[in-house]
C-alpha cells in the first residue's frame, strides 16, 4: 500500500549562516505601566506654569460663552509664555461686536512683564503741551535697556485711540499712558502679542442689540468683567443706587 503524503525535509544551512527572522510584521508587546497621553496637554502646563490648579483655570475660561477653539488655544499659550495669572489680572479676555473673544493683556500684565526683563532699567512718560478739551493730544513712552545706547521712544496719540467707552470719558489720560506704555513695551522687548482690532459687525445686528443692551455693551470691544460690572452698575441704578465703583475698577486695570 502506498501512501499519498509527501514529507518536506529541510536542508541543513551552511557552516557560517544563520537563519533570520523577519520582526518587522511582529505585534508591538504592551508596555506596562505607561501612562496614558493627557487630554488636554496645553490647559496643564498652563495651570502649571503659574501654579494653580486646573479645575481653576477650566472655569475662568468657561466663564467666557462661545469662546472659539483657537481664542482658547491662544490665550493658554500667553498665559504659558509669559506667566500671566487670570486670578492676579494680569490677562483677560475681549469681545467684538461680532462676538469673537481675543486675549488681552491687561496693564498689570504689562507691567509684570517690563519688570521680568533683566535688561530694563527704567521708564519715563512725556505729554503734549497741546490740549484737546484739558486733555494732552499726545502721550510717550521712553523704556531705558542696559544692553541698548539709545532709549526706546514711542509716542501715541489721543485722536486715534479715544472711544466713547466710560473709562475714557472718565480718565483719558490714564488710558492714554497706558497705551503708550503697552506700544513701548512691544518694540523694546519684543514681546508679540495679539493687538485688538476691530471687526466689522453686521450692523443690522448691532441696532437691534443697542434696543436692548445698555450703551457700554455696544461698545466696539468689551473685557467680560466691564460686561459683568457694567450689568451690576445698570442694576444698582435702576434700584436708584448711583454707585459707579464697577466701572472705575475695569479703568484702573486699563482694559
């Protein structure tokens, strides 16, 4: 009887060679004890950076409705970059008529940064003698490096920057030095960050909004703490409480 099965016999390897394997197609082992990637790795080392926690800095972000993806991205980048506390005030947030948010720096923001750098050695403000209504048409910033033979000079100018918002009705030249302030900051340092710009807004919105918002709410930009504050100013005065502590204290920190 025969049989029908056929028996493959390998040949043995030559002296000197070996046989190899290919790995390339193998399943990865898993690695024990890896930690898994964080969801959001940027809101962490934000929080990191100025020591707090990050249940704090998720929910001063949430208190910004609609606030874009990349609104947000950018603002935690500054807040990283330049170790800007939102609880301390030193960044905040805008609002278009449009409704986009973009990051602002307040005042105290720029004057933590101006301190922070080792080459600064002193600042100076200059106005015109030339009036508008008793106010200055002018203003400037002088910022002294050590590193530098010349100062940094930047001059800004009242026409171009005032608004009808309260606080520059109440205390331009304030305003006006801290824009100047803010400008020569910029190019002394070379510190980048976002400029407010404003953006055209669709303005059939914009009168069917002023019907039913307060004037200060129809202002080209706004921080959600003037919104805030001028909302509790509008309610005091409808109680006849004319108390306007709100609005003063978003001109102190130059928003």
């Amino acid at each position: 009887m025969t049989s029908n099965s056929s028996h493959i016999i390998a040949s043995p390897l030559p002296k000197g060679k070996t046989f190899k394997t290919n790995t390339a197609n193998r399943m990865p082992k898993a690695v024990v004890g890896t930690k898994p990637v964080r969801k959001d790795q940027v809101l962490n080392t934000a929080a990191k950076a100025i020591g707090i926690q990050v249940n704090e800095l998720e929910t001063w972000l949430a208190s910004y409705p609609n606030l874009s993806v990349a609104a947000r991205a950018i603002t935690l980048q500054l807040i990283t970059l330049h170790r800007l506390d939102p609880k301390a005030d030193e960044i905040d947030l805008v609002q278009y008529e449009a409704g986009q948010w973009q990051a602002l720096i307040t005042v105290n923001g720029w004057a933590k940064l101006i301190n922070a750098q080792p080459a600064f050695c002193g600042i100076e403000f200059a106005e015109s003698k030339e009036q508008d209504g008793a106010i200055p048409r002018w203003m400037s910033c002088t910022i002294y490096r050590t590193d530098r033979v010349k100062p940094i000079t930047v001059k800004e100018y009242l026409v171009e920057l005032k608004t009808e918002h309260p606080c520059w009705q109440m205390m331009p030249r304030r305003m006006l030095r801290h824009r100047a302030m803010q400008q020569c900051a910029r190019l002394a340092f070379g510190i980048t960050v976002p400029e407010c710009k404003k953006l055209p807004a669709n303005k059939a919105l914009k009168d069917e909004t002023a019907k039913h918002v307060p004037p200060l709410a129809t202002e080209h930009l706004l921080s959600h703490s003037a919104l805030l504050k001028n909302h509790l100013l509008i309610k005091n005065q409808a109680n006849g409480n004319q108390n306007t502590g709100g609005v003063n204290s978003t001109c102190m920190n130059g928003k």
